[in-house]
C-alpha cells in the first residue's frame, strides 16, 4: 500500500496528464464513430457546444451591434450625398435586368418543360432569412462562422446559406438564436457543381490551405482558367445554377494520380463575410413573386417593342436639311445607325400640287404667267399648270406650261433624288405644217420636261402663221420647234444612221440638229416618230441634271419670210448620158 | 540570459484572483473569434495557447496546467466543427510542460519567455498534426515555413501579452 500511494505520489502530474489525455482520446474516439462528419452530435457533445456558444457569442453581438449603431449613424445620416443618383443608377440597372429576364423567361419555361417531361425537378428558392456574420471559429483548419439567426428564427440543421455573390456554405450545429455555418473552403464541407461552359460536374471541398476545389475530376484540355463554375442541384442542398466562383487553376491529384483537382476562386468573399442568407424554404414552382417580376418585365418589353414599331411607322417631324449634330450620336443605336428622318420623294413633274411648289404670294403678280422651270436655271420660277385654251393666243411663247420644273425644286428642296418616274410622252396631233421634232420624253431622270408651246395643242386658223411649210419660221419670228425633252442615258451613245438623218427612233439616237440660219430639210421618207434625245452621261453631272437646250437664232421680226426653197431634186437617173 | 531560477522570489508561486482565471481565457476565445472575422490573418496567433502557457509557468504545477490546458482547449474545440479533445489534448500536453518548466527555469525574463513560448507553438503544431491527420484522417498540409513564421509571431505576442498579465498577478 505505501509503495502503491509512494508511487501515485511520485509520478502523480504525470498520472494525471494521462489520465486527462485518455479521456480525450476515448471521446475524440466516440465522437469519430459517427456515421458521417455531418451528422449530429450527441447530447453531452452539443451541450458542452452549447454551453461554450452561449458563453462567447453574446459579447461579440453586443459588439456588433454597437459597431453597426455607428456605423448606422454615419450611413444614415453623412452618407446621404450619392444616394439620389445612386437611386437613379440602380432603377436603370433594375430596368434593364427585368429586359433581360424577360428574355431568359421564354427559355426557362421551355427549360421547364423538358424537366418535366424528363421528369427531372428543380428547385426553387421561395423564402430566406437574413443574418448577420457575428464571429468565426478563431482557427485556421476550421472554416467556421456563427451568425445570429438559430432555430428561433426557421433555421434548421443543414441549410443552404448564400450571398448575392455566390454560395456560402450550410448550416452545421443551430441554436436558439445562434448557428454554425460550414464554409464551402472546409475540407469536411461538400457541394455538387458543375462548369457551366464545359460542363463537368463534380464536388466542391475545401483543401488544407482553406482553398475550394473540385476534386477527383478526369483531366480535360477544355478546362481553362476563368471558367465559371455554378451549383449543379445534384446534392440536393443547393438549388441549381448559383455562382459558386471561377476556375484559378488545376493540380493533379498526387493520390488519385491522373486524377485532377480544380481550384476555384470564390465568388463570395469569404473571408469578408458581414450578411449571408440562408434559404429556409425551396419548391419545384418558381416562387410567386418571381412569377410577378417575370410578368412585369414581359410587359416591360411588350411596351418598348410597341413604342419602337410606332416611331418607325409615324412619319419624323425632324427637318431633315437640319445640319447633322453631335447629338445624333446620342441617337445612334447598338449597330452605329442614326435615325434618319423619312422624306418623300420628289415628284418627276412637279406641278402646282407638288411640296413647296406654289410661289409665295408678294412674288407673284396678277395675271402674270410663269415660265416653265428648268432645273438648276437661276432666275427661274415656278410654272402654273393652265388649261389649253383654244381662243387663247397661240403666239404666245410663254403659255401652256407644264410645271415640269418643280421636279428640280423639289429635288433640291428635299436634297434627295426621287425614284425616276416615266412619264408618257404627250400626243400632239400632226397637221404637217410641221417639221418632225423629237417629242420630250424622260427615261429614268428627273429631267423637266421642257415646255410646249400651245401652237402644238391648237388647231391651225387662217391667219396662223404655222401655214408655212415644215421647218419653216413663224411670221412673227418665233421659232416653232416643239418641247424638246432631253433623256439621260448610262453608256456610250449609238451612233445616229447615216442614212436618215432627220429621222429620230424612239429608242433614242440622236437626230442632228439644224444649224444656226438653216432650215431642216425634209426628209424624203415618211416622216416618223420623233424620240427623245439621247446625251451620252459621263458621270459629271448628277442624276436629273438636264442640259439646257440651246438656242435656237430667233428670225427678225421684220424680215420677210424667205420662201422656202424646195429641195434640190436630183435628175432621173434615166436622162444622164 | 540566466533561464534558471537564481532566487527564491522567482520561484515563488505567483497566484491570481479567481475571476483571473475565469475572464482572461474566455475573453482570449472571444478576441481570437472576433478578430479573425474581420482580421482572418489573425487566425495565425493563437491567443488561447498563449494564457495557457502563461498560467501554466506561473502555476508552476504541471497537473494544474495540464487540467487548465485541458479546459481551454476543450472550449476552442467547441468553437470549431472539430470533435471535443482535439485542442484539448495539444493544450494540455503544453500545460503539463510548461507547468514542469516553470520550476526550473526563470520564466521571468522576456528572452525566457520568447524561447519558451516559440518552442512550445512547434510542439503545439506537432500534436495537432499527428491527432488530425493520422487520428482522425482529414487534410492537413504541414508547411514548415508557416510554421516556423507562425510561431515566431506568437513567440512575440506572447512577451506582450506575458507582459500585460503580470500587471494583474499578485505576489504572496
């Protein structure tokens, strides 16, 4: 007995180190036999957890709460200056994800529809809880932190916790007002993800330095640095497609050799936590108030769509001569485009109907009569369409107009060409007084149509002075060439037949015009048709630009008409010798 | 640097109040929580380890420091997703050295303290590694140079905080 008590005695600290430290081996031993390391602890080890909880988490929430007091004073009340514009930044921002939503909304329902087809289930979040980070575990192989939500407030043992940014972790031990949060950087911790890109799935786990990885993944050449990965629903805690991070970069496995292990950065800051929310209610339904949002964005889109097509349809009211200013690239859309006000075409023969057509009124003068307008003449006005009138004077040079030249106005009025308007060639009726002349015809231009003279659309009287023979001058001096028309061609002008060379062809060769003092000889054949004359474009003009017709020497007034000189005949062929 | 005690008032039992014994370590467990939240490098200095040694010299018993480094350790355990004892059985090994230490050597001197304190952060270290990765088998990478930063850096908190609590000790 005393060699016994001398022995207790002697190695007595000794004893009672190994009596403490086989205690603790026997329960680190128990508490290792639990079915898995997620799986509850047994009553004395959550009270001895409780008990120690209780103890050190009410100071730091005392703490916390007069830190976010001050911090509350100063963002209350000081802070203030950014929050209109911050306000206004975040409405735009809120428009325009409910656009985007609205569009993704059509793909989510047809996504649904094939899970259901499938019969696959995914899961919603319908309703979370809101808490504040509060303290950590205070060790570095323990990614632990404690939060001030417990089973008081809905929380419940193995809850997904999430930030905006991204995946937390789970709740681990919950107390009445307080709980554990396993991080996703623990090694004990796990989570079904899958690369969105790639899409390789697997399980996230922390490793010894606190970094989550994918482990245990087949190597892949397509894995790259910066893909993002996202939650894949297979583990049934979190719902499917939350940002989990971004791939940093692949190890190989050194003890699942050619295994690899994908390290990813968190999208969540986990070593800045200060709110997280944990979801305490999920469905297969998409919540109502998703529902809510998606229909309102929807509408959103429906009204954009509505008010698009309506400015497109309506005619613009900006003054398309206006000279472009620096604000139309405000206006400029996605692809670089400006909106361009929408004109109407210039009329091809203008008349008094036609834009900006009438004179204004301290310009004109009563009884006056326009003169036909030619394009690009100055000093010209604007003609007066006027019925033909037989008792009219047919001497008159200024009289039946055609407003053909409010075609050239209206194009420089709008600044635009038309689209050429081909215009039937007016019929004059031949008495054979006349020389042929080719009749104005447009092909393709806004040439103006030169203006007749009422003699052509009056029939001949005694005293007419159009009794005379065809290419004759009129007693009073006035030539009596008709409306000459001018055509515009692209490309090389034919050449005009030797053979005729009076005779014009409707599809336009050119008819040699009489020389100054000279009168047009009358062809032997059979008069024709006269066409419009072809002026070969040699791209120096634009299009409409019509050559002004030149001068033809006007006969005094007094000279007395030369007779007319028949043509030469040429001798029978028989009688030569 | 004389580590042996050379007078009797170094070897005294230095003794604290019992509220001491009660505050100091809960609000080590607390700080090193709270800190480490907002601070995660502080996770590197391990504040509970640090009272443990500090009681244990000033005991100068090594059951007392054992049966202290037990508790202390315990509770951090509680904090921690761990099973209870992992710390438990580090800390108390530790307590149980540095309570037997304490009557040899002068654990007065700051050079004293620094040496002791940065060798029994490598033996903490040590233990953990072997209860975490051959006891329990989970990953824990031993990195030799954040060992040896980490305990360097405790080795100087430790001469603070040494320093701080002596004002509250009490001389029979």
């Amino acid at each position: 007995m005393s060699a016994m008590e001398s022995f207790f005695s002697r190695y007595r600290n000794a004893l009672v180190l190994i009596a403490v430290l086989l205690a603790q081996v026997i329960g680190l031993a128990v508490q290792a036999r639990r079915p898995s390391p997620d799986a509850a602890d047994s009553e004395s080890v959550s009270l001895i957890r409780y008990w120690v909880v209780s103890v050190i988490t009410p100071p730091e929430r005392w703490v916390h709460a007069i830190g976010d007091g001050i911090g509350g004073i100063w963002s209350n009340y000081v802070n203030l200056v950014h929050v209109k514009q911050q306000n206004r930044d975040l409405q735009m921002e809120m428009d325009r994800l409910r656009l985007e939503q609205a569009s993704l909304a059509e793909d989510a329902r047809q996504a649904q529809r094939l899970h259901g087809l499938l019969g696959f289930t995914q899961k919603y979040i319908y309703k979370t809880v809101v808490a504040q980070v509060i303290g950590t575990s205070g060790s570095d192989q323990s990614r632990i932190v404690y939060i001030d939500k417990g089973s008081e407030d809905g929380i419940r043992t193995g809850m997904p916790v999430i930030t905006p940014s991204g995946i937390v972790g789970k709740t681990r031990d919950v107390f009445p007002h307080k709980s554990q949060v396993l991080q996703i950087s623990d090694p004990t911790s796990g989570a079904g993800v899958v690369l969105e890109t790639t899409r390789i799935r697997g399980i996230l786990k922390g490793n010894a330095y606190g970094q989550p990885q994918v482990i245990n993944v087949m190597p892949d050449e397509r894995i790259k640095p910066g893909e993002k990965v996202i939650t894949s629903g297979g583990d049934q805690l979190f719902p499917r497609g939350l940002s989990v991070g971004v791939v940093d970069r692949v190890e190989v496995d050194p003890e699942h050799d050619p295994l690899v292990d994908i390290l990813i950065k968190p999208a969540a800051n986990l070593s800045q936590l200060e709110e997280v929310l944990v979801i305490t209610n999920m469905g297969d339904q998409l919540p109502p108030q998703a529902v809510r949002d998606i229909a309102k964005s929807e509408l959103q889109v429906e009204q954009q769509r509505a008010s698009d097509i309506l400015a497109e349809r309506l005619p613009s009211r900006i003054d398309p001569n206006a000279p472009e200013a620096a604000e139309n690239l405000k206006e400029m859309n996605a692809s670089g485009e400006v909106a361009r006000p929408l004109t109407p075409p210039a009329a091809l023969h203008p008349d008094h109907f036609s834009p900006n057509a009438t004179p204004p009124a301290t310009t004109l003068v009563p009884g006056q009569r326009l003169a036909p307008v030619l394009a690009d003449q100055p000093g010209t006005t604007n003609p007066i369409r006027k019925k033909p009138d037989a008792t009219t004077a047919t001497g008159s040079t200024q009289g039946g107009a055609q407003g053909t030249g409010t075609a050239a106005q209206a194009n420089s009025a709008t600044g635009t060409t038309a689209a050429p308007v081909r215009k039937k060639p007016e019929i004059v009726p031949d008495f054979g007084n006349k020389p042929p002349t080719p009749a104005p015809v447009t092909a393709g231009d806004l040439a103006p149509v030169t203006p007749r003279r009422s003699t052509l659309l009056t029939e001949p009287k005694a005293n007419d002075v159009t009794e005379t023979a065809p290419g004759t001058a009129s007693e009073n001096g006035r030539a009596t060439n008709p409306v000459k028309t001018t055509v515009v061609v692209d490309g090389p002008v034919r050449p005009a037949k030797p053979a005729s060379n009076t005779s014009t062809q409707p599809s336009g060769s050119t008819v040699p015009r009489p020389e100054p003092g000279t009168v047009a000889q009358p062809s032997n054949t059979a008069p024709k048709k006269t066409g419009p004359e072809i002026v070969p474009d040699d791209g120096s003009h634009p299009p409409g630009y019509v050559p002004p017709p030149k001068k033809k020497p006007q006969p005094k007034p007094n000279q007395p008409n030369k007779p007319a000189t028949p043509p030469a005949q040429q001798p029978p062929q028989g009688r030569r010798n | 640097m004389a580590l042996l005690a050379s007078t009797r008032r170094e070897a005294d039992v230095q003794s604290f109040p019992l509220l001491i014994f009660i505050l100091v370590p809960l609000f080590a467990l607390g700080l090193q929580s709270f800190v480490t939240l907002h601070f995660p490098r502080f996770d590197m200095i391990d504040l509970p380890l640090l009272v443990t040694i500090y009681f244990a010299i000033a005991w100068q018993n090594p059951i007392a420091g054992t049966v202290g480094g037990a508790i202390i350790g315990i509770a951090q355990d509680a904090l921690t997703h761990h099973p209870l004892g992992v710390f438990g059985i580090c800390k108390a090994l530790v307590g149980y050295l540095a309570g037997s230490l304490g009557v040899r050597v002068d654990t007065e001197s700051h050079g004293t303290r620094l040496l002791v304190t940065f060798l029994f952060m490598w033996l903490h270290g040590g233990i953990f590694w072997v209860l975490v990765r051959r006891l329990l088998a989970q990953p824990f990478a031993w990195d030799w140079l954040h060992e040896l930063i980490q305990a360097a850096i405790n080795a100087l908190v430790g001469v603070v905080l040494f320093a701080l609590l002596d004002l509250a000790k009490r001389r029979e």
